[in-house]
C-alpha cells in the first residue's frame, strides 16, 4: 500500500517522456519533440537521455547515480514550482506543468513488480510459518524478504514519469540494493544447506558475512565503479548458489528422494538465475550490450517461487507440518481457480 501512495504521489506533466538510450525526448500536443536542455528560471539543464533511465546502477560509476539524484531534485523542485520549461531541438520553449498523477497512471510494469514481490514474500512466508527452525529454511524466507524489497522499491523509481525527488531516488534505490544483496546471499545458504545441511559452520558463516561486507562497499561507494562494488558481487554470489546446487547434487545420489525434490529446486533456480544473469549482470559488468529493463527480468524470479511451491506440496519440501497443507492446497486452489 505505502508503494502505491509514493508511486501516485511522484508528479507528472503535460508531456510525457520517452527515451532510446541516445537522445531524451518529449511527447507534447500530439507531437515528439527530441528535447536539447531544461530551463529551470535563468539556468538551464542539459535533457541527456539518462535523466530517464530506468535503473541508476546502470550508470557507469556512482559519480554518475549521485548526479543523477541531484539532478532529479532539481527538476522535481522547479516542476512543482512552476519554473521549469524544456526547449527542443527544433528552438521551440514549451513550459511544463505539474499534475497529479492518479492511481490509473500507474503503468503495468509497477503493478507486475509489486505483484511479483508479494507472491514470492507469501510463498516464503507460507513455507516458513509451519516448518521447523532450520538454516535451510531461514534462508530461503530470506529470499523472499530481499526479492520483495529489490520489487517494491524498483517498482517506484523504475515507472517515474523523469520527476522524482533525489533523495527519495536515492533511498529506494539503496532499499533495492539492501534487497538484491539479502536475496543473492539468502539464495547462496539456502542451497549450501538444503535438502543436506552443510556441516561446515565457517563456510555459512563466510556467506553471510558477505551480506554486511558487500552493502558497506556499495554504500559507502568504496570503489568508484557501480559494476565491481555491486553487480560483481552479486555475480559471484550467484556462481556461489549454483556450486552449491553441484555440492548437493553429488551429496544426494544416494537419496532419491532428496534427489526428486531437488530437480524441481535446480530447475527453478537456474531459470531465475540465468535470466537474471545474462540479461543485466553480464551485460553490466563486461560491457557488452545495454542490460535489459530490470522490471521485467525480476518478474522472472517468480517462476523459481512457483516451482518452489509446487515442489513444497509435491514432495514436502523442508517436513512441514501436515496441517499447513490445507493452507498451500487452499492457495494453489486458489492461483489456478477459473475467474468469473
């Protein structure tokens, strides 16, 4: 609820922008205008295409993310101060107005992230209420905390029509990072110790340790590069969660029922991952192609929920009690019932 409030409380124009990566532009009285710079009162702001950048981390290095939320304030304050013009290309001055955005602005992609978040925090929270007390299951409730959070948050900022306050800009996209981080490294113990549990307290102890070692990093911006304080890390986490599935793999070949369960796990795991892996981190980190839109690939990870889920009921993942599967068949009746 609290998303949706910040979400419709962001301001919106007469204009509606667009832009392609190169040049920033401006859809106004039936017309597409490539934009040259902003006018705020006498000074002026250049329109780069960047100001509508759907992920600040993409940018190259964190000068570039805290310029950006300067930036956003700049153009935020002087919209809702009525002192703010664009000029195009073409020489024309056209000033923009503020509105209030309603709640039917809102795009799909918002409602898609804040909808994927909560089902994968729920089937989390469903698998953790009845189980026991476990390093497995603790850690995978801890993914589901971190993927809502990372989908909340980029669910505002991601879907801002080019005006938001920076300092607003900038603690939501700290909260996606708090999220990215908690699930990458909930993902990496929970496979280290699910459906056998890793004996080696150190080696736990060492991955979520990378928790709190890698948001002071990217936090307090200790190196100047977003792609080696960040996306490196979380790619290393991820290799880190896929070896464990190897190590677990090997552990249950004398297990077959382990060893059903885990297929489903492997499956669903890797698909998130991967797409998640190659189509943002790799991209990002080695600079070979523009990531794709960060809204749609996270939706993804709730196909690793879903077979989660199935593999819960279907092969009781985690012993959970007998009574809680009233709950998951009450839900699952409910996901795949025909709407009227």
């Amino acid at each position: 609820m609290l998303s949706i409030v910040i979400a419709r409380g962001l301001p919106t124009t007469n204009a509606t922008f667009t832009s392609n990566g190169t040049v920033l532009s401006a859809y106004y009285d039936g017309k597409s205008h490539t934009l040259s710079h902003f006018l705020i009162g006498e000074d002026s702001l250049a329109a780069t295409s960047h100001l509508a950048i759907e992920e600040p981390d993409t940018l190259p290095t964190y000068a570039d993310m805290n310029r950006l939320f300067q930036q956003s304030t700049k153009l935020t304050q002087a919209l809702e101060n009525k002192r703010l013009s664009m000029a195009t290309t073409s020489g024309e001055l056209i000033q923009l107005i503020p509105k209030q955005r309603h709640i039917s602005d809102l795009p799909g992609l918002f409602w898609l992230q804040i909808i994927c978040g909560l089902a994968g925090m729920v089937v989390c929270l469903l698998a953790w209420i009845p189980a026991k007390n476990s390093i497995a299951i603790l850690a995978f409730s801890g993914t589901g905390v971190g993927y809502f959070l990372a989908s909340v948050s980029a669910a505002i900022y991601s879907t801002r029509e080019l005006f938001i306050d920076g300092g607003l800009f900038q603690a939501l996209s700290t909260i996606n990072h708090i999220g990215t981080m908690t699930f990458a490294t909930s993902l990496a113990l929970f496979l280290w110790n699910y459906p056998v549990k890793n004996t080696s307290r150190r080696w736990n102890w060492l991955i979520v340790l990378t928790l709190p070692v890698g948001l002071s990093c990217d936090l307090l911006q200790l190196n100047e590069s977003i792609a080696l304080s960040f996306y490196a890390l979380i790619l290393v986490m991820l290799l880190l969660s896929l070896t464990g599935l190897y190590v677990q793999w090997r552990r249950t070949s004398h297990m077959p029922a382990d060893r059903l369960a885990l297929r489903w796990i492997l499956l669903s795991v890797i698909f998130g991952t991967f797409v998640f892996a190659g189509a943002i981190i790799l991209p990002i980190v080695f600079k070979f192609a523009d990531p794709a839109p960060q809204g749609v690939i996270l939706a993804t990870f709730l196909m690793m929920y879903a077979g989660m889920m199935l593999a819960i009921v279907r092969y009781r993942l985690f012993d959970l009690e007998l009574w809680s599967f009233s709950i998951w068949a009450w839900v699952l009746g409910g996901a795949t019932s025909p709407r009227i």
